[in-house]
C-alpha cells in the first residue's frame, strides 16, 4: 500500500465504504420487508380469528345454495310463510322450501375463505393441530415446527402464541387459537 498514490489510497476507501453502504442499505431493506410482512401476518391471523369467532357465536352461517349476480348473497324472510325477498331488490324469490341452505362452520368457512384468498390473491391460511382428525388437517414439517415453538414460547410465559419464518421461497406466519371447552365437542 506504500507504493499507491494517494489517489488510489482514496479510491480504494471510497470503495470500501461504498460496499459498506450498500451492504447496510440491503439488510435495512431486507429487515423492513420482514417486518412488514410480520405485520401482514399478524393482521390477517387477526382477522381469520375474529371471522370464525364470529360464526363460531352463531354455530354456523347459513348460505343459499347458490350465488346469483343480480340478488346477491343477502335475503330477507317475510312473514310467517316463509316469503324469501332478495336484500338489496325486494324481489320476491321464493318461499324457504324452494331453496336449499348450506351451514358453514368455522373450519368450513376458514377453508372457503382460503380458497378465495388463494386463488384471488396468491396466499391462503389454515388451521392445523398437532392433535388432527382429518389427514387433509395433518400439519406440515414448518407447521408442526411452528407449533413446538409456539408451545416452547406459553411455556416460557409468553402470550403472543406467534412464530414466523421463511419455508423456501415462502415466508410463513403461525399464531395459536384459544379453543373453547365448547367448541372441543366438535373437534374431540
């Protein structure tokens, strides 16, 4: 280094500390993007959470057999026959023993609801237990990863029940669900 000028003494520094600033500003990216998605996670476990809570209070939701465009989803029942209207129109549709009703449960609903997500927007969720009835529900190795972790974690006095990390190309978000002695009928 003796032999250099002084003009390559500062070039090589200038490298040097621009190589230093470029490495600083990728981790800085690549940590924000994680928290970011960190912050995704937990907003939608949040949401999966509070949705079948929600139909957890009504046992199940109730839907029409099928979805027309011009009625919609929503009906309202009149009378004491039964006189289905459509929500939004007042349309007459039907009397009760003209429709066929399908009752989704929480773990139905989750399921449809990832199936959406999936196909609309590229992620999906699901519940899965180390203690499952169904095959389809049997954990994968990051999930039954994430459940020994999260089992380590209440262990330890934490309330979060949170574990994420990155499964190949895929970053993944796990968080426990309070189960209620009511709710294990279905599930035991």
């Amino acid at each position: 280094m003796k032999n250099l000028s002084i003009f390559h003494k500062v070039l090589i520094v200038f490298g040097i500390v621009v190589l230093l600033a470029s490495f600083s500003f990728l981790h800085l990216i690549n940590k924000t993007y994680e928290k970011a998605l960190i912050t995704q996670g937990r907003n939608i476990a949040q949401l999966v959470i509070t949705f079948r809570k929600w139909i957890a209070n009504y046992g199940a939701v109730w839907t029409k057999d099928k979805y027309e465009e011009d009625k919609g989803y929503l009906l309202a029942l009149e009378g004491q026959n039964g006189t289905l209207k459509s929500y939004g129109t007042n349309e007459v549709l039907g009397t009760i023993p003209a429709f066929h009703f399908y009752a989704h449960n929480p773990a139905l609903a989750t399921r449809e609801l990832s199936g959406l997500t999936s196909s609309d927007y590229g992620w999906s969720f699901r519940a899965v237990s180390d203690r499952y009835l169904s095959p389809t529900d049997k954990p994968d190795k990051w999930e039954i990863k994430a459940i020994s972790k999260i089992k380590e974690e209440f262990k330890k006095g934490s309330k979060t029940g949170e574990f994420w990390g990155w499964d190949r190309n895929k970053f993944r978000f796990a968080k426990a669900l309070k189960v209620k002695k009511g709710c294990l009928k279905c599930h035991c």
